[in-house]
C-alpha cells in the first residue's frame, strides 16, 4: 500500500483515484464494507482504491479533549493494507482544516488535488466544518464536477449497529464478544516495546512493555493472546496491571503506573523499540497480588497451562 503524506501533486499520481474518507478508527465491519466498495468500483474502472484519513482523531482538535483510539494511525494503516487498499492518503489535522468548509473539501482536495472519478461514502459519514458534509452535499457535488458517488448502508452485529463508540466501550468494558464480532476479529492493540525493570526476565518469564500511543485496552487482568512477529502469531499471555506484587507505594494514578506486559511463549528474540501487535482471545483471571515471588511464578506457570489448553487451532 502507498502511504500519502504530501497531497499536493496527486492528481498525477494516481490513475482513476476512487477514494473514500473517514477516520476509520478500529477498521471494523462497517468499515470494511465501505472498503470492498472502494476496491470494487476501482477494479471496475481499471483504477486504484484510496482512503483518505486523519493522522489524529478531529475530536482532539475540535473538542479540545485527550486522544482515544481503538487503533492508532500506524495500526490503522495495516489493517487497511491487509484489506487490499492501494493508497493511504494521510491528511494532518489541525485548526486550518477543521474550518475547512465540507464543499472545499470536496473541491480543493479530492477534485483539483485528487482528481477523483467516484466517491464511496459510509452511510453516516459527516465532514468539514461543523461537519457540515453529508452523502446529499457530496451528490450535489457530484454532478457540478463529473465524478460518481455510491453510498453503503449501515452493518449490525446482534441488531446493533457496529460503531466505533460501541467498540471502544466494549473493549473499556471487557466484553471481547461483542467488541470481536463488530471487529470482525478479535480485539488487537499495537504498541511500541519499551525498556522497564527486567523483572519477567528474572522470573523466568520475559515479557515485551508495550507503550500503547493512545490506543484503548480492556480491563485490569491476564489474558490469553497471541502476538504477531516476523510474520507469525504466537502464544502469549498478557498482563495489564498495576504489579501489585512488586509495588512499593500506593500508585498516583492508575494512567501513569498502567503497564501492559507480554510474555510471548518460548520466544528470546529482542524487541526492543520495535511495534508489537497483539491479539486478545479470553480472559484468564483478574490482576492478584502475591505475597512472594516464587507464588508469582507459580502462578504464571498456571496461566501459562490455561493460555495453551484454549489456544484456538489457527
């Protein structure tokens, strides 16, 4: 997939551009229909599928308000590439385009920039400022300068209609289920591996540090996962958790001393700094605190049995 960040000159860079737009955060089910819409109609015009996103969610420019991702740009960015899109188109958001009417939009960027032949909408897709721009002002648009649009409905899951609120609440909330079956996959984070203590190491159990960039995880506990390296998926348990254990003071708050901890099963290659996906399958058991190390590791040793016993067959 090519990865736009400078749109001035696309209009020679892309044959035929069918193009889509949204935030696409979580890249789930209602998304990926939009997606094989694109992909159809561009396979259709001899041309190339392009998405055009955000590199942040506009929320943290027009509501002023803290980042909360299901997945962030450079998890967005594969999950859309596993979907077979072609070009990424990623516009940094900021004040400049937040009050960019929707009817610019459409012309500076997708018209004069893009040069796009047809447009495939969600059916609550709403852009430009005030997010004035809707499948009426985009057909209306349509006609004044030559290019088709095509909207999808809505996709439900259980008579809900998949969202990306929904989602993230659910994950908050820890129902992979449901979370899951709107994903069309099991819930997943990609995080950054960070250096910390070392003491999974020497309790035997190394474990990768993930620094999550925002992105939404589910409650306090271990799980069984498995995580994605060198193009393979992997056992893994996962800790997300206070070290109740090994805490010396009563924690400041829980968004500073929240560790995200992965022990990847018979694995010894280094992972520092490298990005890390990982797949959440079930829950274990709840964050416990022990009164000693060898306790710790005994334990760990259970999970490790429950992570392999319900592993599926993939």
């Amino acid at each position: 997939m090519n990865i736009i960040f400078d749109i001035a000159g696309l209009r020679k860079k892309i044959p035929n551009p069918v193009a889509t737009l949204g935030m696409f955060d979580g890249v789930h089910l209602g998304h990926q229909k939009v997606i094989e819409c694109v992909n159809h109609f561009a396979a259709e015009k001899q041309g190339e599928s392009v998405v055009i996103t955000f590199d942040r969610h506009p929320k943290s420019i027009t509501e002023n308000r803290p980042a909360s991702f299901i997945t962030s740009l450079n998890h967005r960015l594969s999950l859309l590439e596993r979907l077979g899109v072609d070009n990424a188109v990623v516009l940094g958001f900021d004040q400049k385009l937040a009050q960019m009417a929707a009817g610019d939009f459409i012309k500076e960027i997708m018209v004069e920039r893009l040069g796009v032949k047809c447009v495939v909408l969600g059916f609550n897709c709403r852009f430009g400022k005030n997010r004035e721009g809707n499948s009426a002002l985009v057909n209306t648009l349509a006609a004044q300068y030559g290019f088709e649009v095509h909207g999808c409905p809505p996709v439900a899951y259980k008579e809900q209609v998949i969202s990306s609120t929904a989602i993230r609440q659910a994950i908050l909330d820890g129902d992979l289920e449901k979370a899951a079956g709107m994903l069309g996959r099991p819930v997943s984070i990609i995080g950054t591996v960070v250096k910390k203590a070392g003491r999974g190491r020497i309790l035997g159990y190394p474990t990768a540090n993930l620094n999550l960039h925002h992105e939404v995880r589910p409650p306090r506990g271990v799980y069984g996962t498995r995580a994605y390296w060198s193009g393979q998926w992997h056992p893994a348990l996962t800790n997300i958790g206070m070290r109740p254990t090994f805490a010396k003071e009563a924690p400041v708050s829980e968004s500073e001393t929240m560790e995200i901890e992965v022990h990847i099963v018979s694995f010894q290659e280094n992972l520092y700094g490298c990005d890390l996906e990982v797949q959440f399958l079930f829950k274990i058991r709840n964050e416990m605190s022990f009164e000693t190390a060898e306790e710790l590791k005994a334990q760990i040793k259970k999970d490790e049995d429950a992570l392999l016993k319900g592993m599926p067959d993939v």
